[in-house]
C-alpha cells in the first residue's frame, strides 16, 4: 500500500539476540555446532553475492552445501552497516532468505556473530491481550502464543520450555535438535498451529521461535518436509534509519549568517494542542512535536522518533489470523533516548495515552476517525508500539451493538462490513500519535484547551515557545533537550502573524521579514520584479488543492453528457492559469492531480503502473471552442436571436455561483465570457464562504438555486474519493447535503474497494477505475491546480516548498542563512 513513502528502503528493524522475550539468554549461533571437516575458503560468491570471513564459516557450519541452503537460505544482500534497534548501535550485517547474521568483533568466537531474533521479531505483541473472562487471547488469532501450563505427557519426543511456557514434538523437535537447536532457532514462541505462507497463499502448519519460523510440508519427502520459513525474506528491508540519513538532518560544516528567522503567516493558531488542526497550528506544532513518522516536501514519508516507516511492503506492518478473524497489524519501534523539552524520557507509554486521549468524548481531535477503526493499541516493551486494525468480525460485532444514534459515527466501517474484510486505513503508516502522558495525564482533558500548556506544549521537536503575542507574534528557541539530529541551524524563528500577505509587502522591501508561508497566498504575487529587486524570490509548485466545477444533476440540461462535455471543451483552462496563477499551477485532467502517484494525469503512471494504464484511458477534453459548438449542434441546442442556446423551450441559462475569494472571481469572469462565446449562458453569482458551504436546506447549493459550483478539493497521496463517490447515501455519507444528485454504481464500487484493499496495485487499479468513470461521465471539471506559492529571501538555504499539505517548516533543521 505503500508506495507513498521513502519506498522499503526506509522502514524497519534490526533484531540482534538481545532480548525482546524477557527472561530470554542470548546464545552464540554455533555454541553447541560441530566444526567443519575441512577448513573453510576466506570468501564465496554465493547466489551473485559475496560470503566471507566468519559470516561463512557460520554459513557453512551445517557441514553440507545443502544442508546450509536449507537451514539459513542464499544470501539477499552484502554484508553492509546496519543499526541495531536493540541499542542503537553499528553492526556489520548480512541478511540470508532464513537468517540474519550480525557480527560483534569485540567478542571472541563463538560469541562473535549472533543470530538476529526474526521470529520474535515477527509476532511481538502475539497472545499479550488476554480476555480476563475466557482467559484466552483477545483476538482468537493469537491463541497459539499463549503460554501453556507444564502438560503431563512430557517425554523424549516431547518437550516444555518453562522461559516461554511452550512445547515442541514430533517433526518439528527432531528438526530442530539435527540443525542446531537453542543457539540455532532459540526458543519456542507459539505452538503449532495453522498459518498462510506470504510465499505461496497456501496453508501449513507452522510454529514459531525466536530465532525462525519452522513449516511442516507434508507435500515433500522426508527430510525435506519440514521448512524454515523466509523469514530474512519478508524482514531484509526493514533497516532502521540513522539520524543523518533523514532529509531533515542539518548540513554539516555549515553556519548560518543570522541566528534568527522572521516568518510571517497569515493564519493564528488559537491553540498548539491537538484540538487545532489548522495549517497555521500544524505548522508550528511540527517545530515542537516530532511524531513516529513525517512527510517531507513530495508527501512521502520519513521516520522521526521511530526507527522506521512501517509498511505491509517492508514487514513493519502484517495481516494476522484468518478469515473473519484476519486483522492487520501495524508496529514502531522507538528510537532510545528522545526526550520530551523538560528532559524527561519519551517510550511506549506516550503512545497509549494518545490512543487514549484522541477516543477520549471530552477531547474533539482530528482524525479521530483513524483510530476508531483500531481495536486496541498494544506496547509489550517500552520502546515497542502496536496498533491493531479491527477485523470484520469485530467491526460487525461493533456496528451491530451501536445505538442508532451514534451509527452514523462509525459509518466508515461499513464497506468493510459489507464485503466482509478486516479493516484498513490508507494513512495505516502513520497512524501512531504521542503526546507526553507525564504533563497531559495530569490536566483533566476538559481543561485541556485553556491550560497553559496549550500555547507552550512539551514536545520532542527542535524548538519550544518561548513566548506568544496573540495577534502579534510567536517566538520560537531550542529545546535543549533535543537529540534526533544535530542542533538546528538556526537558533530563532519569530513568526509574524500578519492577517493579510499585501499588507506586510512593505515590510519585504524593508528587509524586516525573512519569508512568507504559503497559506499566505491564494494566487502568486503580481510583483516579481518588486520582490526580486527587494532580495527575494518565489517559488511555487502545484499544490494538492484544485478548483472544479460542479455540476447539478438535477437541472435538466446538465442531465446531457453532450453539454458537460461542451461546458468542459469550451473552457481555456490555461489561459486561466496564465492570468489567475501568472502561468503557475497546472491543467488538470483527472480528478487527481497529476502530482499524486496514482493519477492518471502522473507523467510517470504509465511506466509504474503500465497494466493499468493499458486497462483504463483517461479521457482528454482539450480546449476546443468549435467542438464544443458542434457538441452542442448534434445534441440538438440551437443558438437563439439573443445569442443564448435553447432546445425545446429551455435555455441553456443558468446560476453560475462560487465565493467571493478575488481569485475564484477572476476565474469565475473567464469561464463565464468562454462559455458566453459558445452560446452557454452562466450568470455569475458570488457569495461569501459560510453562506456558499452551507449546508441547511435553503442555502443556495442545497436548495439548488445555484446549478453550477466552482470551490476547491484537496487531494493527498493518502487521500481519498469520499467526497465524491457517486451515490449519496445520507445516512451513512460524509458527503455535503448539497450533493449534486450523480449517481453510478461502477464508481461507488471502485470507491469501496480502493478504500478497503491494502494491496497497493489493486488500490491504484481502483482509483484509476474511479478517475475513468468519473472523466468519461464528466462528472466535474477538473480546471487547475492551484499553486503552492511562498516569499523567501534570497539568502535563506535549504528552504524546500512542499507539493502537498506538508508544514512550511518540515525541513526547518536544515535552513540557515547565507551571505549574499
């Protein structure tokens, strides 16, 4: 699902024998084996890739080529540095398809290569919810790593570990003492119990250890007929990544020439809590507040306090159980050491009291609706966090037992529900918070909003409050206790809040401001020169918001593919972003911008997705005033003596209404004099923001006074198409009561199942079928996509403009000041 982030070369982990089970010894990989016959060759290419030193005398321990193949798996990567999330530090390593190796040279052999824990890896957090009714496992998938008491039919063919309170027999005993036994698998960490191989999709039975997972496959002939699963395999790419490896680290060997920044922002946060989520707040939060995971400036996600970015790619996230029980799970491992501003250590414990504070009714937070769709958060070591998806069953069980009055709340469940999936989200990577239980444990959450900490929070971010002007200014210095990466470069930001960008243009040419933020704009700035020859420039990407328009199905021309089509035809959407956006932004021909990976407009789609975009073609309507003339003509609308268009007594006039922001009426003026010219009537109408997104049933988009609507959507790389599906459904829709009355059952399918696949293909094959109907009916048209602007002076450094929603400030490590 995750082709949204820094890819799998930023996810997960490096296990180590140090403990993850406690009470566990780690034990040298070859303790108890024999050593070979002959002496061992210094280095072998094996499977393309190099083996050498003591790597290969372990490798080759099981004594035949075989035998070694069989146990630990070809080698998948060179050995190379890697870290280790056990205690943060550098150890050369090698990862096998079965094994992981990690060499501590400061020991002697045997002690000197350790065998990596990727079973426990694997099913940490397994059988830790017990139901204190049943005493069993919460989740009946996690019943077989529940430990047993001491059974009495213990023999030679049937052993009890009391370390994890479980047994081994049979097949499995006799594989595990041939090939090595305790310093080869470690531990068992389950019974046996029936599992699906990611390898193959098929069934085995399978029990885990510490060190690996063994299979039984009957299918095989003996000796063979017991496996070690891949388990190198599905684990390999999740290495932890180092500080000075995320695009926020600071340059080194670098100083700024200014130690302070002058921001200005239009916007005023009235909080720096979790309750204010407006780009102003998130913002300035994500100066104080390092989360898990962040995005940088093309919305792809980097680790911060966790050591990874978890995906189902990567194996930092998993589907568990099966069937109706099947349940994903999501899982970050912390790095050590972060602490909160007054120096107080950040672990496990801050996640579940976020978990707990975003569900809590006292607290109104954003995304609330991400961490209903869990069934618990879990952390079985202090630097260990689980989030658990609900599975069907659960959801079901759930919605079933809901008061009709609060059914509505968990109206996301339902598609899940009906094509009875467990439940995902496609934020699913980033979907752990933490908020310092040690300070917001002791406010009562209805005070929340007016202690003092919600204008200077406890974060584990750069910088703190030092002081906050409300309508005046906000003042930012280090946090001392800051460790991620090196010290920001610079030491000051002072954010102006200056309601209205024009109105401290002066202050730009004055030298008294150093940047402007880009919700300060809706349109770039007219005066270049001014601001170049002041010492700034302008940078501008397309953003993620778009302005359309919407058309009222219900009005009878608009019923009439033949009209839409002529509308959208008729259109110069590039002479719109010529004049509105002085040729920034872009021309939009999907319901996705074409910055978004899974969007048909991606110039990159058809090499990434190149099946898909041979199933499904993106329907192009170019600027053509005289096809638009000659749809209209076919379709039986002729141009009357006013100049207006009219089939069977009904013109084609209509109410053409958008608000009153200065760009949308520019662009309102153009469209309208386009479609004038090609005998369409639209009469415009501009109303002020809260009387337009109305939705009481006489404001003028509901009562349908309005039959034409232009405003803006805002689309994410975790975005999604809810609001604009195709049937409304008012009792289980997030959709506006002005819904525009289109409805397609194709789209509502393909718009459930790009919202409840994980698999990432499948999501695109859906979002693409989406992008299809929606072009190919016209639904909307799609007119530009908005900018991203902002107002930097030339001597500011490393300033990266985001793509999307992503704060000003993601990178602000990395910003300093050079001379001119």
């Amino acid at each position: 699902m995750r082709g949204r982030t820094l890819k799998a070369d930023i996810a997960s982990i490096a296990f180590s024998t140090c403990m993850i089970v406690p009470g566990l010894i780690a034990v040298p990989v070859d303790a108890t084996l024999a050593a070979p016959a002959h002496a061992q060759a210094s280095a072998r290419v094996i499977n393309g890739i190099e083996v050498a030193g003591r790597f290969l005398d372990v490798w080759s321990k099981q004594g035949s080529e075989r035998d070694s193949v069989y146990v630990n798996g070809l080698p998948i990567t060179a050995r190379r540095p890697e870290i280790s999330i056990e205690d943060g530090k550098l150890y050369d390593t090698q990862w096998f398809e079965r094994a992981r190796y990690e060499l501590h040279p400061t020991s002697k052999a045997p002690n000197d290569v350790l065998l990596g824990r990727l079973g426990a890896s694997r099913v940490e957090g397994r059988g830790n919810k017990i139901d204190p009714a049943t005493g069993k496992a919460a989740n009946p998938g996690d019943e077989p790593f529940v430990g047993i008491d001491q059974p009495a039919d213990l023999s030679a063919s049937k052993l009890w570990f009391p370390e994890t309170r479980h047994t081994l027999s049979g097949k499995l005993l006799e594989y595990w003492n041939r090939y090595g036994g305790l310093p080869q698998f470690g531990f068992p960490l389950s019974e046996p119990f029936e599992e699906v191989s990611q390898a193959d999709g098929k069934p085995y039975t399978v029990q885990y250890f510490e060190r690996n997972r063994m299979e039984l496959h009957p299918e095989k002939p003996a000796p063979y007929d017991v496996e070690l699963g891949l388990l190198g395999v599905e684990q390999y790419s999740m290495t932890a990544v180092p500080a000075e490896a995320l695009p926020i680290a600071p340059p080194k060997d670098v100083k700024s020439t200014k130690d302070e920044i002058i921001v200005g922002m239009s916007q005023e946060p009235y909080s720096l809590t979790l309750f204010d989520n407006s780009v102003a707040g998130r913002g300035i939060k994500s100066l104080i507040e390092d989360q898990l995971v962040g995005r940088d400036e093309n919305d792809n996600l980097f680790p911060l306090n966790a050591w990874y970015v978890p995906t189902l790619e990567n194996g930092g996230a998993q589907f568990i159980g099966e069937g109706e029980d099947r349940y994903l799970q999501v899982k970050y491992k912390l790095r050590q050491g972060i602490k909160w501003s007054d120096g107080v250590e950040l672990t496990s414990n801050d996640a579940i009291f976020a978990y707990r504070l975003i569900l809590n009714p006292d607290v109104e937070a954003p995304n609330r609706n991400e961490y209903l769709r869990l069934q618990n958060v879990d952390n079985p070591g202090k630097y260990t966090i689980i989030y658990n998806y609900r599975s069907y069953k659960q959801a079901k069980a759930l919605v079933n037992n809901l008061p009709a009055a609060t059914q509505g709340t968990y109206s996301f469940l339902d598609p899940f529900i009906s094509l009875k999936k467990p439940v995902i989200s496609r934020m699913y990577s980033e979907v752990g918070a933490i908020y310092p239980e040690h300070v917001l444990g002791k406010i009562p959450t209805t005070k929340l909003r007016e202690d003092p900490v919600s204008g200077s929070p406890v974060g584990t971010g750069p910088y703190k409050v030092e002081s906050w002007n409300r309508e005046q200014q906000l003042v930012l210095v280090p946090n001392e206790h800051y460790s991620l990466t090196a010290k920001p470069l610079i030491k000051r930001l002072r954010i102006k809040f200056i309601v209205e960008f024009y109105s401290g243009l002066s202050q730009f040419k004055t030298g008294q401001i150093d940047m402007f933020t880009s919700e300060s704009f809706n349109s770039p700035v007219a005066d270049v020169a001014g601001l170049k020859a002041a010492g700034y420039s302008m940078p501008t990407r397309p953003g993620p918001i778009w302005e359309h328009l919407d058309f009222r199905f219900d009005y009878g021309p608009f019923k009439e593919r033949a009209v839409r089509e002529a509308i959208f035809r008729a259109i110069n959407r590039q002479r719109i972003i010529d004049i509105v956006y002085l040729g920034t932004g872009g021309v939009m021909n999907s319901v996705v911008p074409p910055s978004i990976y899974y969007s048909l407009d991606n110039p990159d789609f058809a090499m990434n997705f190149p099946d898909i975009a041979a199933k499904y073609k993106l329907p192009i309507y170019p600027y053509d005033p005289e096809r638009a003339r000659q749809v209209l003509e076919e379709a039986g609308w002729k141009v009357g003596p006013d100049g207006i268009r009219a089939k069977g007594g009904v013109k084609l006039s209509f109410i053409y209404g958008t608000t009153t922001q200065a760009a949308r009426q520019q662009m309102q003026a153009l469209v309208a004099a386009d479609l004038k010219a090609v005998g369409v009537e639209a009469i415009v109408k501009s109303y002020p923001s809260d009387i337009f997104f109305d939705n009481s049933a006489d404001s003028p988009r509901a009562n349908g006074t309005i039959k034409l609507s232009q405003f803006a959507w805002s689309t994410t790389r975790d975005g999604d198409f809810v609001l604009q599906r195709g049937c409304y459904n008012p009792a289980t829709s997030y959709e506006l009561k002005h819904d525009p009355n289109y409805c397609n059952q194709k789209l509502d399918e393909a718009h459930t199942k790009f919202n409840s696949e994980a698999e990432l293909h499948v999501q695109v094959e859906a979002a693409a079928q989406v992008q299809a109907i929606f072009m190919q009916d016209i639904v909307v048209v799609p007119l530009v996509q908005r900018p991203n602007v902002a107002v930097v002076r030339n001597t500011l450094t490393n300033y990266k403009l985001p793509s999307g929603t992503t704060s000003n400030f993601w990178n602000a490590r990395q910003w300093y000041f050079r001379q001119p």
